[in-house]
C-alpha cells in the first residue's frame, strides 16, 4: 500500500512538474526579454524556414550604437572570438573556446557562405560549425547547418531550421539585439522531446548568457556606462 501511494505521488509530481514546464517555464524561456513586436516579427531567416514547427525569440537593450555592437557579432566563432558564454561548459565538449574581450584586429569581413566554427575543425567530422546563409553588415546573419545551407542554395529552404541575429536600432545610442532560433519543418517523436526537454533549456541558459556578455562588452565602451549596466 505504501509503494502504492509512493508511486502515485511521485507520478503525480511528475505530471505537475512537466505541466508547469510546459504552461509556464518553457513559454518564457522560449520568449526572454522579447516583446510581443519583435516575437511576431517577421526577421530574416524567417523567410528559409516558412514552416518552422517551433521558435524562440529573445532580445536584450544595449546602450550602444548598433555599430557598436556589430563587430561583437561578427568576430563569434572558435576560431575567432568565442561565444561569450560559459565556456567551461563549452569546453566539456572539446569546443577548446576562448571568449574574447575586446575586438580582435584584422579579421576579414564576415561574407554569405562563411563556415563559423563552433568547435576545432577536426572534432565532429568537421560537422561542428554552422554556415552564413544570409547577411546585411551591421543588421542580420543567418546562420543554418552546413547541409541546409546547400538545401538554401538549390531551394531558398532550411529544413532544419536557422539561427539568426538581428539588431534594431533604437535611437543613435540604443540597440536591441534579438536572436531568433527557428526549428526544423519536421522531427520524429523522440526528436521533439529531446529539443523540448534538453535542448531548449540548455540554450536558453548558454545563449542568455551570450547576449549578457556582449551587452556588458559594447556597453564598456562607452564612456559613463557602467560594464554591468
């Protein structure tokens, strides 16, 4: 009787649990610091995944020009200027990342088909990286996985989904920076569970932190406003 009772205690934590992710935790994380505009969009990226079957849009003011901003945005990558997360954790993966704090010099211009490593180029296959799909200097970069960026080349279509990063300025001195995460058009059952159960999570927490870590960046440099602001 009491194995009894413990097991539908248990299986009803489990059910409360899973409903409270699902009604309330997951809806906020899939929508951090967003208002309602920006998650309606449309954004670029938007375009190559018309039949998306999930989103997440989050955004962060930056007191700082969108110029300002950019050069953060185009210098992400392994072999560039890291990801500006947490890169012990990162590099439980063997990403081998190293965030930089400052604008690294003489790096070229970021360009549509440009491969951004997220790991050394000999780990995974050479898979782990993601390829620029579409790009306006200083507003947006698309960015899909290396087999949907040719799917982008033959069909205009990312069936897996893209990453896109947007800036929007508000005035000369304030930019929102809004990162748009779009799904695949399809996913088998046990697909599904893993994006909603692991991965949405842990990208929320690696990405929040990502978009903490440039504002704090652009932010430094201008003079009178706290790093931390």
């Amino acid at each position: 009787m009491i194995h009894k009772k413990t097991l539908s205690l248990g299986l009803g934590t489990a059910v409360a649990g899973a409903a409270a992710y699902g009604l309330a935790v997951r809806p906020w994380l899939l929508r951090w610091g967003a208002t309602d505009e920006e998650i309606r969009g449309p954004w670029p990226g938007d375009e190559i995944t018309p039949d998306a079957i999930c989103q997440a849009t989050r955004a962060i003011t930056i007191h700082a020009p969108a110029g300002e901003v950019w050069p953060w945005l185009a210098q992400i990558g392994q072999d560039r200027g890291g990801f500006y997360s947490y890169t012990w954790l990162e590099n439980l993966f063997g990403a081998r990342i190293h965030n930089a704090d400052r604008i690294l010099p003489h790096l070229p211009d970021r360009k549509v088909g440009d491969t951004i490593w997220m790991t050394p180029k000999e780990r995974y296959g050479g898979k782990g990286c993601v390829r620029i799909a579409a790009l306006e200097p200083g507003r947006s970069m698309v960015l899909v996985s290396p087999d949907d960026y040719e799917a982008v080349l033959r069909s205009g279509r990312s069936l897996g989904g893209c990453w896109t990063f947007i800036l929007q300025p508000l005035d000369d001195r304030t930019t929102r920076l809004i990162l748009r995460s779009r799904g695949a058009e399809n996913e088998r059952l046990p697909a599904r569970l893993f994006g909603r159960l692991v991965f949405d999570p842990a990208h929320f927490i690696m990405e929040r932190k990502m978009m903490l870590a440039i504002q704090q960046r652009a932010e430094r440099r201008l003079p009178g406003l706290s790093a931390a602001a």
